[in-house]
C-alpha cells in the first residue's frame, strides 16, 4: 500500500476549529459577565481534569475544552459591561419589559447579551427581532413585531432593569 497520502502525525490532535464569534457588539450585564468568568473557570477545571486521567487515549475532549476556552476568553477580552439603568424610560440593552399581548396575556423579556440570552427564560440577545422591535419603546407604546407567522401587536406594560424581580 502507497504511504503518499497518509498523514504521519504525533498523535496529538489538531486543534478543533473555533467557535464563530459574532459580529455584534459583545455588550453584558454584570450577570452575563460573572456568568462567562464562571464558565470559564469550570472549563479550565475540567481542562485539569481531563489531563490528568490516567488514560488519555481520547484526546476529542480536551481538544473541544481548549476550544471552548479560546472562545470563552475571546468573548471576555471583547466583553462591554453595562450596568442596568436605575430608573430605566424606555426599553435598552439591560432592561426588563412586560408587554401584554392582543389576547393581554402579559410576558416579561430581559434585553441581555448573546450569550447571557435564553428565550425559555425570557432573555433575549439586543439584536433579536423582537428586542429590536421593543428597543426605545415607552410604558404605553404599542410595537409590532414582525414574526416568521405574521405580525404581533404588543403593549408595553412596564420597564425595570434587568435582574430585578427575576
């Protein structure tokens, strides 16, 4: 058998590409940035533990934990902490709105950082069509959000910053 095209190697993995780094400001709220210094510090422990297992033949997952790690510390050195506004008039990046729907049921969005965001939990990235439907809006104001299945019509009932009453 030719050996031409076989790669000779070391054995240790390549390095697994990174993770895609958005393009949008990477603004946080103080809970997003504990929450990323937080991840990071459980990925390099975990970093430790991996490499002091006494058998190390799957390299697969300290590869995908440096990894991680590169991305981690990227979205730190990019990170743009912002305080959530006292007394907030409008919704803004770390702010809480309550709007009411036509049927007026009511749900609370979080307007936080993308990787701080979690719909399930009601926090949304700034650049997410529905925060940039809510964005400048005022308690009374009436925003359409555009959706895949059609427009929706929503009240702004309050704003609070973000983390409170969460």
């Amino acid at each position: 058998m030719s050996r031409a095209f076989v790669k000779e190697g070391t054995g240790e993995l390549d390095p697994l590409p990174d993770l895609p780094i958005s393009p949008h400001p990477n603004y946080v709220t103080p809970r997003g940035l504990a929450a990323l210094q937080a991840r990071l510090a459980a990925t390099q422990a975990e970093l430790t533990r991996l490499r002091a297992r006494p058998d190390r033949l799957d390299k697969l997952p300290e590869a995908a934990a440096e990894r991680d790690i590169r991305y981690l510390e990227a979205r730190l050195r990019s990170a743009i902490p912002v305080d959530p506004p006292a007394a907030p008039h409008e919704v803004a990046f770390a702010t809480r709105v309550t709007v009411a729907d036509d049927a007026g049921t009511e749900v609370s969005y979080e307007i936080v950082g993308e990787d701080e965001a979690d719909p399930a939990q009601g926090r949304i990235a700034p650049h997410a069509p529905l925060a940039r439907s809510l964005m400048r809006a005022r308690v009374g104001d009436v925003v359409v959000w555009t959706r895949p299945v059609g427009r929706m019509e929503l009240e702004v009932l309050a704003i609070t910053p973000a983390g409170a009453g969460a």
